[in-house]
C-alpha cells in the first residue's frame, strides 16, 4: 500500500442499508478526515480525527459516524442511507506541522436509490 | 459565515498564461492551499501560501494578500494536461479547510 486506499471503488445502494466506507493510509499521519463532493459544491467536511481514539464533527455530520481505532484506519458509516447521501466520498489525512498539508484518497462513488 | 469565491469555468490556450483569482471571507486565517483535481479523481496539492506575496514553483505560481482577503495561481506554459478544476482551501481559525467549489480549466489546443 502506499499513500491512501479506499474501498469500495464505487457502490449502488438501496435507501435505508447500512453502508461502510473504507480508508486506510500507511504514511502514519495522525489526523485523518471524511469529506463528500458533491457537484457545485466544495468539498464539505464530515468528520475528522486529529489523532487516533478521537474523533470530531464537521461541516455535514448528519447521518455519518467515524471511528479511529487505530492510526491506518478511518471507516465512515452511513447507518440508514438516504438519497441525498449520493455523493463522491474523499478521505484524506495529513501529518501536522506547519503546512498540515491534506492528501486525499482516490474516492468512493455512492450512489442511493 | 464563511465563503470563498474563484470563477466555475476559464478557458484557455495551450502555451499561454492564464491567472485563476481566489476571495474568501473566512473566521480566522492561517494558511491558503491550492489544489488541481483531474475529472474523476482525487484533489492533488499544488500549493501552499501563508504570508503574502508570491509562491513559484514551476510553471505554477501562487500569490496571497491576506488584507484583501484573495490569491491567485497562475500558469505558464499552458499543457493540454493542465486541463483540470483547480481548488482553492482556506484553514480557518479552527484549522479546518474551508472549500471553493474549483474553478474547470479548459485548455484549447
């Protein structure tokens, strides 16, 4: 592995599953972050965790949920899916300092019907 | 609230220079970042302007004045590679990234 993954590639979803997006990154950055980009829009900000065993709320928490059980793995869940959850997911994470630069993963397109 | 602006589309040619322009208004400042996202994939980092004045690296430069709350990049050279949406990110005074929606350049042989 190298940088970040994300799993799965894209997905069709019936409203109301349950749905887990994968991401996991080997550069050991400690902050890691969920946004969706939705088109017109910017990218909007989830949820984040600056350091593993914590997480926080973002822009558009509603209907998401995170955990960071470790340093390499920052699962977003959709508990019930909804149509307006349709969207390109982006995880991302970055490494502190001065710059905190962000380095994305190459996306997960959902698509709920 | 918080808002920054860039155009939704510019068109150029192939050899040429063009300048995408930024405005924010944002709570707090501490850090502009500038991205170039290929259609259909992932946000990739160009640059990174803290202090004002003017950022070169290659054919891509980056400008910031944080009194008139607006940046610029600018490309030289134009590819046809370069066709692209370019993302401009404000860190705000809670060291999160505030997004534009990105500006699509279309470079025109």
């Amino acid at each position: 592995i190298a940088g970040i993954t994300q799993a799965p590639t894209s997905q069709i979803l019936a409203a109301g599953r349950r749905m887990t997006l994968r991401c996991t990154q080997d550069m050991r950055h400690n902050a890691m972050y969920w946004y969706r980009q939705d088109l017109g829009l910017g990218l909007r900000l989830i949820h984040y965790s600056n350091t593993a065993g914590t997480t926080g709320k973002g822009e558009v928490p509603d209907g998401y949920s995170v955990s960071r059980a470790n340093t390499d793995d920052f699962p977003l869940t959709l508990a019930s899916a909804v149509p307006s959850q349709t969207s390109v997911y982006f995880c991302a994470s970055s490494a502190g300092g001065d710059t905190d630069t962000q380095y994305f993963g190459p996306g997960t397109r959902l698509t709920v019907l | 609230g918080q808002n920054i602006d860039q155009p939704t589309e510019m068109t150029a040619t192939e050899g040429a220079i063009v300048q995408i322009n930024c405005t924010y208004q944002t709570s707090g400042f501490n850090g502009l970042f500038w991205y170039q996202q290929h259609a259909g994939e992932a946000p990739t980092f160009l640059s990174y302007n803290v202090l004002d004045g003017l950022e070169e690296k290659g054919r891509f430069s980056s400008f910031l004045s944080r009194s008139k709350g607006y940046s610029y990049l600018l490309l030289k050279e134009l590819q046809m590679k370069d066709s692209a949406s370019y993302l401009c990110a404000v860190r705000d005074s809670n060291y999160q990234l505030i997004w534009g929606a990105g500006t699509k350049l279309i470079i025109k042989p």
